[in-house]
C-alpha cells in the first residue's frame, strides 16, 4: 500500500515534468485541521512565477480530480530557493561538496541535527563529513535535510 507522500508524488511529478519542469521534491504537512502540500519545481533556467502559476494549476485540477486529500489544504509550488531542500540520493550527489544540514528521525550519538560538508553516496546513505568525522546516515533516516548557502 502507498504511502500518501507515494500517492501524492505519482500524481504530481508528471504534471510538473509535463510543464517542462523538474519535479524537485514536496513536503506534505498536516496538523490538525491545517494541511499543507508543499511543492518545488526547477527548472535549468530558474524557476519563474509564470512557472509556480503553471504547475499549481495543473496540479490543482488533477488534486480536484484524483481527491488524494481529504478535505481542505494549502497548496504551495516554488523553486527550492539557494538553501533548498534535499530529498533523494541524486540530490545529495548533486550537491556534493556543499555544506547540508540534516535533521534525523531517532536520535544517533545521542542527537538528531549535523551539520557538515557532503562527501557522497554509497549504497543507498548519505556520507556527511562533520569537522573531522565522517558519519553515513541511511536517506530512510533523515527526515529533513537542507543545503547551508554560502555566500
């Protein structure tokens, strides 16, 4: 059975890539009786508000159709933004060498925030180098990651 995070995704990654962006990733929020449905589009020559308009709509009319959500929610579509978020393993490869900060699901050495430099993939964990330790972090246990702009 799918997740609602699965369900969702599959519904909406080929309505973004239909609108010639690439689907980045989303954030499906719900607490209480506030939900929202956070999604983030790229594109190669950035992302325009003509985009954001584009895909909400489309991806409104397929919501309205498909019913994934029960009752009401907030629908958000934007680029990533300069500290985006990172939500699989190609994004981490991508993004290699850049500064993330990462917030896990349960505790390991007794906390759940890093910060460090990513130094790759290997096999299906994220290797984040913090100061000098190297630590290799499962992507099923990280819960939020997101890039550290440096400017």
């Amino acid at each position: 059975m799918a997740t609602k995070q699965e369900t969702l995704q599959a519904l909406i990654a080929p309505v973004a890539e239909a609108m010639e962006c690439e689907f980045w990733g989303m954030e499906y929020l719900s607490q209480g009786r506030h939900t929202t449905l956070r999604i983030f589009i790229e594109r190669e020559n950035g992302v325009m508000l003509e985009d954001c308009e584009k895909v909400s709509r489309q991806v409104s009319a397929v919501l309205d159709v498909e019913d994934p959500i029960s009752g009401e929610y907030t629908l958000e579509v934007s680029s990533p933004g300069v500290d985006r978020p990172l939500f699989t393993l190609d994004h981490y490869q991508r993004f290699q060498g850049h500064k993330a900060e990462l917030r896990l699901r349960t505790p390991f050495d007794g906390r759940r925030k890093f910060s460090g430099v990513i130094s790759g993939i290997e096999n299906d964990e994220v290797i984040l180098q913090v100061e000098n330790e190297e630590y290799l972090f499962p992507i099923d246990s990280i819960e939020k990651a997101n890039i550290v702009p440096q400017f």
